[in-house]
C-alpha cells in the first residue's frame, strides 16, 4: 500500500494573496501531492499550509515552497505578532498511512539538508527529528526570534543542525522536524459548572500526571444557548494516548462529581487510524487488519 | 467525492481455471474497476468474484463478464452442488461511498436490461431491485433451478423481468439486484457452553424476535486450543442494524448467565463506515462528518 505523509509548512506571510498563491502554487505543481488546506492569519502575518502526498512529493512540494519563500518573503521587513526565525519558519512532516515515525524522520533530515546546501538557509531540527535534545520545543529553537537569532547563531550552543552559521540575508532559517498527528477534541460535561471541567482536565494532562500526550483545559462553551462545561483536548500523539483512553477516563472522573459526559466532537481532521483504534477497543475486537477495510484495498 | 460500488457476481463455474480466468480478466481489463478477490470452490462448481468500481465501469465489468460467462459456460451441462439458473448466477450490487441504495437499484435494473436486450438471456431483479415482492429473497427467484425453470419460465408468475420467456439455450437466466454489505462477525464468550451461544444469538436474531438486519447461530469454535462458544452473525444491513448495538446486546444478554463476552471478530472486509459508526456512538460524538477523516479528503 502506499505512504502518505502530511507535511505543515509555516510561512512568515498572512498579509499579501499574491505571496501566499505564488507559495502554495509550489504545491499545487507537485504530482502526488493534495494541497488541503490554506489558513493566512493577517495579524499573525503568517500561512499555514496543510498537504498530503507520496513522502518524496511531499518532500519535493516542501522545498520548493520553502524556495519559493525565501524568494519574495524578506526577514529584515517582515512584522507579525506570530513568534519567527524565518521566510519558511518551521516544516513538520507527519505520519498518515504506512509511515512510521523513523520514515518522517528520515524524511525531514533530507529535506534539512536539502534546504541547506541549495538554499544557504541555516536549518534546525526539532522535535521527533531533533538531534540535540534542547532542540526538542520550538520555542527554544525561536528564542529571540529572527532578530535574536542574528546576533546568536555564531554561539555554539545555537549553531544550525544544517547550513551556515549565519541568517540567510533575506530569508533567516528554518526548522524542519516531524511529529505526530494533533487531534483536536473536546468532551462536554451535563454541568455548567466550569471549575468540574477544570479539575477533570487536570486528571488527564500530562502536566498533572495524566497521560503523557494529553494536552487539556476545563473552558466554558455556549451549546444550543446554554453554558456547558468542556474539557478541550489536544491529543498530540493519539497512537501513545488513545482516544478511547481519554474519553473513558473523562467519564469515569465526571461520575465522581455527579457529571455525565453529554458528548464530545473531533475538531479539523483525524486520521482514520485514531477512529478504527477507537471501535476496535469497545469492540474487543481480535486480530483485526487495517487491510479488511474495503476502502483501503482501492 | 468519487462514488464507489461494489459488485459481487457468481458464476456456475468453479472446476476449470481458465474459463474463470477469462472471466476474471474482463473485470481487470475495465479501468476505474479493482479485481479484490476471486473465490472457487469445485464441488459448488461455481466462483464468486468480488470487484470495486466507480458506478458505470462496474456495470460495464459485469456486462462483459457476463458476456464471456455465456459463451464459455454451457448450462445443460453444467453440474455442482449449489444452486443455480444460469452461467451467470447472480449479480449483486452493494453501495460502498458516496451512493445510495436507489443508485444501486438504478444501476442494476440498467445492467439487467442490457444483458436482456444485447445477449438476450432472461433477467430476474432481486432483493432492493425487486419489482415484485415475492422476487426479494434469491432461493425463491431460483426454485427447481435451471432444470426446472426451463419448463416454468413460460408461466405467468416465473416470467422474467427482462428478456425473453425462454431460458438462453447455454446460459440459462441470470438474476441482478442490489443489497447492503453484508459483515460477518463474531463475537466469542468465556464459556465453552454453546447452548448460552445459542441463546443468546436467538436474542438478536429477526427470525427469533431480534433485530431486523441479523442472522445469527450459537456454534463452539476451538480459540487457542480450548472450546469457545461463540455467536456467529451475519450483519445484513449494517446502517440499519449497527455492530455496536448487537455488540451491546449480546454483553448484556450473556450477562445473564454470568458470562463475559472475551471478543469479537470481523471476517473479511468491511466498509470503512461500519467502524466510524462504532467510533461515533461509543465517544458520543457531535456533528462527526465524514469529510474530518483526513484520508477521504484524498
């Protein structure tokens, strides 16, 4: 069967349509590759593009966005309240299908280079990609930002995993890494009581001892004209922590308080694994192969 | 998003390879079709070809199987232990993404005229393509089998729905339709007791009492060298009646006798959408659409 990989680039441009199309025509133009999502935040100044594809189209699609980029985003003038180092600030590479995480690393470490040696672009490995283990978060890898990072880059401890040791003169540098695939999901609770949500979200956030890829906040939401306590979720590694763990969880913490779960809702995308994991474990099911699903025989 | 069919037509020949194998290729030869799987069985004297395609490609797949099935399958000679009118035995259409059952229907009822008018053997709509009530069920439309209907096919309630009153001088009659996918499934207990399977599967059978879309039988099967009674169900329409809720029903009836249900199992293929809705019910999802799986965006 073939790879899929989802590749996110994070370009420093939400303002101008022009720069943005010229950008994501790069993608458009690669065989292979889905371009299925565009979303500019003008504030931000910055694009967030969303691709699917074949892993070497998806690595072809990304340089030449990036190239794209470092041609017509200049550093020196770019504004924005969205934290950047570069043209093309950061690129993860992220398993869908028959890929493992060890491909998308193999993957982002090519296109690192890549970036490197044709574009003279100092490049940073991070997170699942990251050689250095301080290199792991972006935010360290941005501390200061593009204009920080021009007096620093020099520093040792701030060298590039790739490329010179100095800011591409218009387009700074880039990161490029691979991660899991985030799913954003929330659980909403029979209570409009806020502080229920708070302390459930605590039970379940790695932060407080709850699962490890478990990112979570109790909120107030309006559903249907009414208050509803919700525990958002950000799922940001749903092989490691299910989905079917969280919610049973968020259940079993809810009846403590007298709180029924009244549902939950998947925001964006999913990949389809997290949902098939999902009826195979309140199934019970044995031995069940990915390739019985008839859709994934076309 | 493209609309996907399955096809699933039987043949009265299971005995020689390559008049399977001619039949076979006239499904590979239709592009936008995909051959999944080709099931002989000798003694049956009969193949059940299994393909996927967009709507018109499969109708033209199966037309031209058809055709070939006619001029290499002589029914006045043909033997086997299944039941069967023609060289062509019956074809099946089955909704897969993105079409509804009345497409199917419509699909079949336009194949069967074409068989009728262009290769002039006689052609029965069955099951959702049924234009007379007692042609639903399949053994009824095949009463006395070729033999037999060869001198009935005259009389006024065995005449065919299409094509001539007479039976094709090889090929006999064929029977088109439309139906759900059928998933066969089980579900087995921690008990070796198969009178409890028995039971239980008459709780959920329709013949029994049970639900509409479920045929279902008590058997003991041998699981990592031990006796294990399990309930064995074929899901007829898994829209109407859904897995989880059998998968609940039989938890709960086994219950009764203080008996855990240890797993279950699906046998061959699924359609992605039987497990999404397993996924939906079990984490109360909201507004879940089927667009939020990234895959399908593809």
């Amino acid at each position: 069967m073939s790879k899929l990989v989802e590749c996110v680039p994070n370009f420093s441009e939400g303002r101008r349509p022009e720069v943005i199309e010229a950008i994501t025509a790069e993608v458009k133009n690669i065989p292979g590759v889905k371009l299925l999502d565009v979303k500019a935040d003008a504030s931000h100044n910055r694009v967030v593009v969303t691709f699917v594809g074949e892993p070497q189209a998806a690595k072809q699609a990304a340089f030449n966005a990036c190239k794209k980029a470092a041609e017509l985003i200049d550093m020196e003038k770019q504004r924005g309240e969205h934290p950047r180092i570069g043209a093309t600030d950061v690129i993860p590479f992220i398993p869908v299908k028959n890929m493992t995480m060890e491909e998308c690393v193999q993957l982002a470490d090519e296109l690192a280079q890549e970036i490197a040696e044709k574009l003279e672009i100092p490049v940073y490995l991070y997170e699942e990609a990251a050689k250095i283990s301080t290199r792991k978060a972006l935010p360290d890898i941005r501390k200061g930002q593009y204009e920080g990072l021009k007096t620093e880059i020099g520093k040792p401890e701030r060298r590039p995993d790739y490329g010179p040791a100095r800011l591409h003169p218009s387009a700074g540098a880039t990161v490029v890494g691979a991660r899991q695939f985030l799913i954003a999901y929330n659980i909403n609770l029979d209570t409009s009581d806020v502080q229920i949500a708070k302390k459930i979200a605590n039970c379940i956030r790695e932060a407080k001892g709850g699962y490890r890829y478990v990112r979570a906040m109790g909120v107030s939401v309006q559903v249907g004209g009414r208050d509803v306590a919700q525990v958002t979720i950000n799922m940001v590694n749903y092989q490691g922590t299910p989905l079917f763990r969280v919610f049973e969880t968020v259940k079993s913490e809810a009846a403590r308080y007298g709180v029924n779960v009244i549902g939950s809702e998947i925001i964006g995308l999913t990949p389809m694994q997290a949902l098939l994991d999902v009826a195979e474990f309140y199934l019970r099911l044995d031995g069940f192969d990915r390739k019985q699903v008839l859709e994934d025989n076309l």
